[in-house]
C-alpha cells in the first residue's frame, strides 16, 4: 500500500490526499465548484436552483456550524457582498439620464415618458441600497408647476426658432452677397499712398508675415519699410544701393522672411538681409567660355529670381545668357545647377521670366519666343516635363509667371497685351484670353487672390486714358469684375498679400499705392495710419547778441564764437586738454628715452646718476675735480672704503712751474 494514500492530520484537522474521495474536486453537469474539503468539512453540492456565484443559505449555516467546532471561531470576517453587473449598469444608465434631464427645461412629452420609464419592472425590483442611492440624486425642494414649465419651454422655443432664422437668413445672405459680388472680397475701402522717389518702382517685395515692405526702382535704390515703426508720414527707415549703378528688376523674401533677393541689372544676384546688409552675392561667370554649363555664373544681366517656395536656402535666377541657375545661399561661388533653355530650332533663347509651382515640384520659365518650359526638380534638368511653343507672340517679353495657390492654374501676363490664363492638366490650348491690356514695362506682373477667385494685374497708361488701373478677372468665367484707377502713371507691380489681405501696387511715378479694408485687412497700413507723428522737442536757446569791436583792447575784447568742431580740433592739438598719454619708448624719436638719449643706458645715467646734466663738450677731468674738496670733506663712497689702503693721491698743479731737471715733454709730429 502506498504511503501517500493516507490523510495528513493536524490535530483535529485531516487533509486528505489526492487519492482519497474527500478530496475530490465536486463536479455538477460538469462544472468544477469549490476546492474540495478542509478537514472534516464536505463541500456541499450546490443545487441546481441557485444561481452560480450566490450560495445557499442553508448551507452556509451548516457550515459556519462546522467551521465553529473544528477551528474554534465563526467565520473570517463579514459577510462578502455579492454584486450584479447587469443591474449595476442599468441603475447608472439610469441615473444618467435622469440628470441630464432634470438639468435642462423638462418638456411635457418628457415628464410622460420619464413616468414610464419609472414605472418599468426593472424598477421596482430595486434593492434598498439602491433605494438609498436615488434618494441622493433627487433635487430638493417641491416639483415645478406644469402652467409654468408649459410658459417656459414655448417661450425658449420661440427664440430658438428665431435664431435660427435669423442666423439662416444671415449666412444665407452673407453667402449669397459673398458669391454674388465678388468686388467685396477686394480690399480697396481705403488706400495709403507712400513715397519711394520719382523713378518707376518695378519690384515690390512684402515679407510672409507682413512686418515689412521692400521695394527696388530704376533708381538704383532699394527702400525697406517697417509697418510697425512707421507714423502716418509713411517714412522708409533704410535706403540703399545694394548694386551700385544697375536698376533693380525683382525683389522677393525668403520662405521665412529673414533674407531678401536682389535681382538687378547685373549678373550677379545678391542676398540681404532684413535690415539691408549683405548676405551672399553669386559669382560672375566667364564671359569667354562658349559653353555656359562650364562657368560657375551668369555671364549676361538678369532678368527675374525667385525663392524655392519648401527649401529654405535655394533660389534660382534667370538671366539674358540664356539660362536659369539654381542657387543655394550657403555656396554662392557656384551654382547649384544649370538649366539651358532652347528654342524651336534647337538654338538657345533666353528666359525673361522664372518661378517655382506652389509645391515646388516644378521649374517654370518663359522665354522670348513666346514659349512655356517647365522641368521636374526632383531629376535632372534635360528634358522638359511640360512644353507649350507659341504660347505668345514671338518677340515680346513674357513679363510674368504666376501660379495658383492650388497649383492647377498658371496666368502668364505678357507684352503682347494679352493675360492668360492655364490648367496644368490641359497644356494645350489657354482656358481664357484677356486682350487690349498695354504693358510698357517688361516688369508688369500678374497673380492670384489668396482664394484664387480671381486674377489680377496692372495696365499701363497710354495715350487716351488719363491713369492707370488695377484690373480684377474672374478665374472661372474671365469676366472683368472690378478695376480701380490707381495714379496717373503706370501699373507695373501688384502684391496681393494673403495674411494682411491687402494690396501693393507699384507705380511709373514713384509711388507705392496701398488698399486694404478697415473690416477685413489686418495691420499692415493699419498699423502706419493710426500713428501720429511727434514733433521733436527743441531746446529753448536765446542767442547772446555778439558786439563787434575791433580796436578794443585785449583784455576788453570778445572772443568770436568757434564752431565746436574747430574748437575739438583745437583740444585735440593740446596734450593737456586732450591727456595724451605717455609716447611709448622707442629708438626713434619722440620717445621718453630719445629726449635724453637713444638707448636706456643714456637714459639711466642722464637722469638717475647725475643730478645735474653734463654737457658733451666738457672736459671730464675738470668735472671730476670740482667736486674733489667736497668729496674729501664728506667722504660717503669710495673714500671711507679704501682709507686705510689708499695711498695718498698726488696731482700735478696747473701753474706750477716744471723743474728743470726733467726733460720737457716731445712734441708731436705733425
């Protein structure tokens, strides 16, 4: 028999082992109930009545009687309570409905159906802890009247019925007037005119944020304009001339707005920054080098530039050579590459103006045969992507490229007084045709609003009309929308900012014409108009009256009044008003050592050694010997040192006479 068959006991507590029948695992309809016995205490078999989880009560006395006789206590604690999920669920479902409602204004049809839902079974087999728990949740006080609630909720009705007309009708309205009249989209309530000088402003540059405004003329100068500093004068705070004595022809801010390109009449294109200095200047290429793919630059003055609208340090440049050049700001000594532009017949043409699509995706140029080119940055610029000849009239200048904020649509403006209008999925033919638009400059730009409803660009003055217009067309019908009579001169450049929604327009006459609305435009010129200018305070001097007198004496004589220029001059010329420091100490001359010597040995014995200065023609001896009956006197150095083995120094008088037994003294030779 083996060993482990028998129980183990505890004194009064029996463990049956695994064999044993009392440690049988109790299977019902085959599901496991309990952990078997703990000594003499049988698991009872639970009754198919009873629900799984919820014990009997029967047995559970049973067992507390045991376990009170085998262990000497009762239980282990409280009794646990048992939950319901489902009940759980429904009651807080409930409850939450019930707040919801009690929170805003109870309709009839509501209080009718919180009745019912009251009164349904599941409610009133409620236990009473969860009788407890709605108590908590019901308001205080008595139930509101039902006239009252009746007056409240048709009242609250009728003004939600109300507003929603009201705001139907006005967003209707709003809509209708917005699509129906697009000449309200454009900002032209109010406009500001500043002053640039009295050459044709040509290039308009504002920055992403729209702090400031560049702006470049035949001039040569280039002005800055910060809207946030200006008062209503409208004063530019920098002017330069950032290519010496080349016209500016395009200006444009960076992505970020911290650095602007300069694109004049030279063939190197130029980075500022905000404030006007210096960045980076691309290198001029070989002049004498036939093929341009070789020079590191442009060899012919530009025509047109503009930034990488993702890339943040490259622009590209085109130029009277014949090719476009990607730049990168970091290597301004070569480009970054190069793209040839050619003609039908296989011969270079050269491009007069460049841009980049929205995404950047593309490089856009049109040249002088009236032709469109477009390449794919992302592979090398040999083939074209997109190719359209005779885009304009052969000859004439295309003065701008500009394409939508979408990137579906191109407008192209060009000398040919024409305006175009382009779908990039449809290259073939124009969608629509604007003609009779005079262009005398070949700087005349065109672009989109910022909700590409409608484009707008510049006509210049001729002979019959007495001033320039702003022209707005329709993207979807073409159709001329609205025109404005900006100046009595040109209108060359037009920026339609998307930020300030307001309008730059750059005129023949010097100019810079400002629109924006007083509702919808932010800052900008806003900023200028409302700003009055301080005068400068001036210190109150009363002039003292100055009374010629020629022939007075000296002393009675008034100084003629000097310039404080003349009288620094004059300070500066005196070492004791100016308090010229030492000179250094030098060989030359000048220095504190060239006064008393040119060495420092001179120096030290000139000044240190000697109390009195000693002359160069003086004889030393008779010097020395001056001072011979003061040294025996008051001995200090030498003397009291050699006292006792000094002999005693004999010399020679100078009116002795010689003693006749000595020879007298050879002469010379001579």
């Amino acid at each position: 028999m083996n060993k482990f068959n028998k129980s183990i006991k505890f004194g009064k507590i029996s463990i049956g082992t695994a064999s044993s029948t009392e440690a049988k695992v109790v299977e019902d309809n085959n599901k496991v109930v309990g952990f078997g016995t703990f000594g003499n205490l049988k698991s009872k078999k639970i009754t198919e009545d009873a629900p799984i989880g919820i014990v009997n009560e029967n047995t559970r006395d049973s067992e507390l009687e045991k376990m009170r006789t085998v262990m000497g206590f009762g239980g282990f604690g409280k009794k646990s309570r048992q939950f319901n999920v489902e009940d759980m669920v429904e009651k807080a479902t409930l409850a939450a409905k019930e707040r919801n409602k009690s929170s805003s204004i109870i309709s009839p049809s509501n209080e009718n159906s919180e009745s019912t839902s009251r009164n349904t079974p599941s409610e009133k087999s409620k236990s009473d802890d969860d009788d407890e728990d709605d108590d908590n949740n019901d308001f205080v006080g008595p139930p509101v009247p039902p006239e009252v609630l009746n007056k409240i909720n048709n009242s609250v009705d009728e003004q939600k019925l109300k507003g929603d007309e009201t705001d139907s009708d006005d967003n209707g309205d709003s809509d209708d007037d917005d699509n129906d009249d697009p000449t309200k989209k454009i900002p032209a309530s109010h406009e500001v005119t500043m002053l640039h000088g009295s050459k044709a402003v040509v290039a308009v540059a504002a920055d992403p944020s729209g702090a400031r405004l560049a702006t470049g003329s035949v001039d040569y100068e280039v002005r800055f304009w910060d809207f946030a500093g200006m008062d209503i004068t409208l004063q530019s705070f920098r002017t330069l001339q950032p290519c010496e004595n080349h016209p500016i022809k395009c200006l444009q801010y960076s992505v970020t707005g911290d650095v602007i390109l300069v694109v004049s009449g030279t063939s190197q294109a130029k980075v500022l920054d905000r404030d006007g200095f210096e960045v980076a200047e691309c290198v001029k290429g070989d002049q004498y080098l036939l093929d341009l793919a070789m020079t590191k630059g442009h060899t012919a003055s530009l025509n047109s530039g503009c930034w990488h609208p993702k890339i943040r340090e490259e622009f590209l440049t085109c130029a009277q050579d014949g090719t476009c050049r990607l730049w990168d700001i970091e290597t301004p000594q070569r480009h970054k590459a190069i793209i040839k532009t050619r003609a039908k017949n296989g011969l270079k043409t050269v491009p007069t103006s460049c841009a980049y699509s929205r995404d950047g995706n593309l490089v856009a140029a049109a040249c002088v045969d009236g032709s469109l080119q477009m390449w794919d940055h992302r592979k090398q610029f040999v083939n074209t992507a997109l190719l359209l000849r005779g885009a304009h009239d052969n000859g004439s200048d295309i003065s701008s490229l500009s394409f939508s904020y979408l990137g579906s649509l191109l407008a192209t403006r060009g000398c040919d007084d024409t305006l175009k209008l382009w779908d990039m999925r449809a290259f073939k033919q124009p969608l629509h045709v604007a003609n009779g638009l005079f262009s005398r400059y070949s700087s005349t730009d065109c672009m989109f609003s910022p909700d590409d409803s409608m484009v707008l660009t510049g006509e210049s003055i001729q002979r019959e009309q007495k001033s320039g217009r702003l022209l707005f067309y329709d993207v979807k019908t073409f159709k001329k929308v609205n025109e404005i009579s900006v100046t009595d001169s040109h209108v060359i450049r037009t920026v339609w900012h998307p930020k300030l929604n307001q309008i730059f327009v750059g005129c023949g006459n010097g100019t810079v014409k400002v629109y924006y609305d007083n509702e919808r435009s932010l800052r900008g010129a806003k900023l200028c108009v409302v700003k009055t200018k301080r005068k400068a305070k001036q210190a109150e001097v009363v002039a003292a009256q100055q009374i010629l007198t020629p022939h007075a004496l000296p002393m009675f004589r008034q100084e003629k009044p000097k310039s404080v220029r003349k009288q620094m001059e004059r300070d500066r010329l005196d070492p004791t008003r100016s308090r010229r420091p030492d000179l250094p100490i030098s060989s030359g001359q000048g220095g504190r050592v060239a006064t008393s010597g040119g060495t420092l040995s001179s120096y030290v014995i000139r000044n240190l050694g000697l109390s009195k200065r000693v002359e160069d023609d003086q004889d030393p001896r008779e010097a020395i010997l001056r001072y011979a009956k003061e040294a025996a006197e008051d001995p200090y150095w030498v003397t009291p040192a050699y006292s006792k083995t000094q002999p005693k120094p004999i010399f020679q008088a100078e009116n002795e006479d010689e003693d006749e037994d000595q020879p007298h003294a050879k002469k010379a030779k001579v």
